[in-house]
C-alpha cells in the first residue's frame, strides 16, 4: 500500500512565513494603487510606523497627480508611477510643486506596465491595491520576483486563479481582504485538518432584508449608500449585489484550498465580525474589529508581527447587539453562481468577473436597471459555457474571455435597453 501525495501547501497560511528578506530595520514596501482607498490608508500606516515600514515606489492610474506627489515627498520615494501617460506632465509639475528648491524629485515611470514593473523592483514586499483585473500582471510580476504579496486586489485571483498558485510560494500571499484576513488570523488557532468550515461574513450592502421584486427600481443613489464602508463606486455596487462576496468565496477557495462546499456566507449587518473558521471540534474563531481596513492592511504589511494601535478596538464596556442571518440567494444570486464559476475554474471566473464590471458600469450610467446586472452576467456565463483551459491557463486565455465577456455584457446590455426604451 502507497501512501497518497502530500496534498500543496495553501496559498495563504499563517503558520508560514515567507521572508526570504528577512533583516534588520524597516520593511521596504511598494505601494500599487497609492491614491485609492487601500493605498491612501496603507500610508497612514506607514508614516506612523516608520521605524516597521518604508516605501520606496508608489504606483496609480493617474487620476489624482496632486495627492500623488504629496505622499512621494512625505515619504521620499524613488520611483512614483502612473497608467496613464497622458498624465506625465501634469505630474511633474505637481511634483515640483510638492518639493522644495533643490530637493531630487522621484524617477517617473508611465505606461499600462509601469506598476508591473514596479512590483518587480527591489523591495521587501509589494502591497497591491489596484482595482480590477489590471492587477494581475504586477501580481504575478511579484511573485515571480520573489516579494511577499500583501495582495488587496482579489481579482488577481479570480482572473487568474491557476497563474498565481503556480508561481506562489507557500505563506508568500498575505491576503488584506478584511475577510480573508480574518479568516487568515482565525486559522492561526488550528491545523489544516483542524478546520470543518469558513464562514464568510456580509454586510448585507444597502439592500438587506428586500426581496428580488423590491430591487427592481432602485437607484444609483440608493446602491451607493453603504451603511458600513466607504469604497469606491464599483466596489459599492458589488457589495450591493453581493458580487463581492462571491468574488471572496472564490478567493477564499483559492487561498486556502477548502472545498466551495465548506464555504459558507452569512450576512452581519455590524461587519464586526470579519469572518470565522469552525473547526473539527464544534469551535468557531470568529475575528473581530470595528470596521476600519487598517487592521487587515497592517496584517499584511506586518506578519507575522502585529504593530500596535494599526486600527480602533472595541469598547467592551460599552453593550452593543451582533446579529447573523441567512443569505438569501434568491435575492442575490450572485454568491451561487461564483461558487457555478469557481467549480468551472479555467476562464470562467475571469468572464464572471468580466461581465460584471460591464454591466455595474452599465448601471452607474443609468443605462441598465439594478437587477439586470445579474441577469445579464448569469447569460454571459451561460453563454461562455464549460471552459476548456482547465490547468493550462495563460494570460491570452485569461484576456481572451475578458475581452469577449465585456463585448458580449455590452452587447446584452444595448439590446435590453433599446427593447425597454421601446417598451
């Protein structure tokens, strides 16, 4: 009798550390999407904690030069980078605004490859908080140089889940989704075997407790009162959704290799509580702050270290109420059909993806109703089928289907709006 093969490690493990940069002194940290939410956040962090962190390049699409420059000169960068090379003159100028007389100002990268390449250079770790599947390059471009990755940008994953595991090293993701780093902290308290369930919590977004008949006419205004976080619009409207916790299922999948089936979502209107691991026994770890996204960027930045004060801490003498409810899937399909996709594997996950940020741009632009975005990206997935890549997934695979799911979403989308403008 042979014994059966080890089964891999999972991408994201706290009782691995991979630090082959290990040393004296401040980490160095580059900083992909420096002017966006996670990136802006990750910079509070760091200028209060100077002597743990250091960022060395900063990276953005280029739609705010003026903040750009300023956190270069805050933090003395060598190398500030924009997607858009349009961008570059505006840029210069705001940085020699920002710099005093005779102060060496960054070296300026542009172009659609510019945070790849930044995710490459020499640091300790790259902290990529970029929107979208654009994310996926510098991704892999550092992992494959050898940087931990505290990694915010869960479409990397979801586009290109069999690319990142095959270069990932053990324990070499820090995920900074404040659930995922839940989920990651809760299963610091067991073994891989240890653990029977992750349960991932939802907000529930601005539509709790409505049925699939009561969305049918909000509005724009309506999906982007979130009663927790504060995002940006694309990421508001999938937590309205629940895209986003499919997304996460997914992630977490990917992450920590449970079994869609043993991945579990339950809506929590405080977001206290982050998410829980059951485990074998009947016990469930629950992690839990107030909601602030420095605690999970601090987790990523810091591991296996925690810096103190990253983020508030419950008064506990104060009483407060947590409740959990059940999903409801007939109201927001969304988290079903991630795990249909994420069982597909190959490019499914990537036009999931794909087709839904069509049809919430779509929906910002007043030209698709709330419920369509789901039954539009439900038809491209069905349309799209059965992949064939399977393990052998490239990057043209991968931009391939993203570029037909869009079409197609764009597609659908005119053909519905033109039918009920008639209507």
């Amino acid at each position: 009798m042979t014994d059966s093969p080890a089964r891999p490690a999972p991408l994201a493990d706290p009782h691995l550390v991979y630090d082959p940069l290990a040393g004296d002194g401040p980490k160095d940290v580059v900083v992909l999407g420096s002017t966006g939410s996670i990136g802006t956040q990750a910079i509070d962090l760091v200028l209060r904690n100077p002597d743990r962190f250091r960022v060395t390049a900063l990276s953005a699409n280029g739609g705010r030069v003026a903040l750009l420059a300023e956190q270069a000169h805050r933090l003395r960068v060598r190398t500030v980078s924009v997607a858009r090379e349009d961008v570059v003159p505006a840029l210069r100028e705001a940085l020699a605004a920002a710099y005093g007389p005779g102060e060496p100002l960054p070296e300026i990268l542009a172009g659609p490859q510019a945070a790849t390449e930044l995710a490459a250079s020499d640091c300790h770790t790259v902290l990529n908080g970029i929107t979208g599947s654009i994310g996926l390059a510098p991704t892999l471009a550092a992992l494959e140089a050898g940087r931990t990755l505290a990694l915010a940008n869960k479409e990397s994953l979801i586009v290109g889940g069999p690319l990142v595991t095959a270069l990932a090293k053990p324990g070499q993701i820090i995920p900074v989704d404040s659930e995922h780093a839940a989920l990651f902290q809760a299963l610091a308290a067991g073994t891989r075997a240890d653990v029977r369930k992750l349960v991932v919590t939802a907000s529930g977004g601005p539509f709790r407790g409505r049925s699939k008949a009561d969305l049918a006419d909000v509005t724009v205004q309506d999906a982007l009162a979130h009663p927790t976080w504060a995002m940006g619009p694309v990421i508001t409207v999938n937590s309205a959704t629940l895209v986003n916790k499919g997304l996460e299922v997914i992630e977490a999948h990917l992450l920590y290799d449970i079994p869609f089936d043993r991945i579990e979502v339950v809506v929590h209107p405080q977001s206290y509580v982050h998410s829980m691991v059951e485990f074998t026994d009947g016990s469930t770890i629950a992690q839990a702050t107030p909601p602030d996204m420095r605690g999970p960027i601090a987790i990523g930045l810091g591991w296996p270290e925690r810096v103190p004060d990253a983020a508030p801490a419950f008064d506990w003498s104060k009483a407060s109420t947590w409740e959990f409810f059940p999903l409801d899937n007939e109201a927001f399909p969304s988290v079903n059909l991630a795990r249909h996709v994420g069982e597909l594997a190959g490019t499914a996950p990537a036009v999931f993806n794909a087709a839904n940020e069509e049809c919430v741009e779509a929906f910002l632009n007043g030209v698709l109703p709330f419920n369509g975005i789901m039954e539009t990206v439900t038809r491209v997935v069905e349309e799209h089928g059965t992949p064939e890549t399977g393990t052998s997934l490239t990057v043209s695979d991968v931009l391939e289907a993203e570029t037909w799911a869009r079409t197609r979403a764009r597609e659908i989308t005119a053909t519905t709006a033109t039918a009920e403008a008639r209507a």
